[in-house]
C-alpha cells in the first residue's frame, strides 16, 4: 500500500478562533499590528502551517493556499 492512499483526506483541525483569525489573513498583515491573543493564535497557525511568516525583523503572515479544514 502506498502512503499516497493512506493519508489522502489529510485534514487539520483548527478552533474557531483560529477560523476567525484565518478568513482575516488572506492579505498579508504585519504580525505587530495583532493583539497579543491573535499573535498566540497565529504562532500557533504557522506550527500548524496554516500561515506563512514572512520576514525577521517584523514579519507579516499570510494565509498559506487553501488547506482542507475541519
């Protein structure tokens, strides 16, 4: 059997409060400009590679392409 077949509906679950946050970040934002409860939720989003962190000094995170969520 290959690993192709195995995990072929891949999905990863995320809260309500990260879907909230998510369906905001579809344009880049600067993660400064965040509440610190929203930069604990994206931090945690970016583990689960559902943003992009983009830059060192003050980054900005995007939405990564569509992921299938539950």
């Amino acid at each position: 059997m290959k690993i192709n077949e195995l995990i072929s509906d891949f999905e990863i679950f995320i809260t309500n409060e990260e879907k909230k946050l998510f369906e905001r970040l579809k344009d880049p934002i600067k993660l400064s400009n965040l509440t610190d409860r929203e930069q604990c939720i994206a931090e945690n989003m970016i583990r689960k590679s559902l943003l992009k962190k983009i830059g060192f000094n003050d980054p900005t995170v995007v939405a990564n392409e569509k992921p299938k969520i539950i």
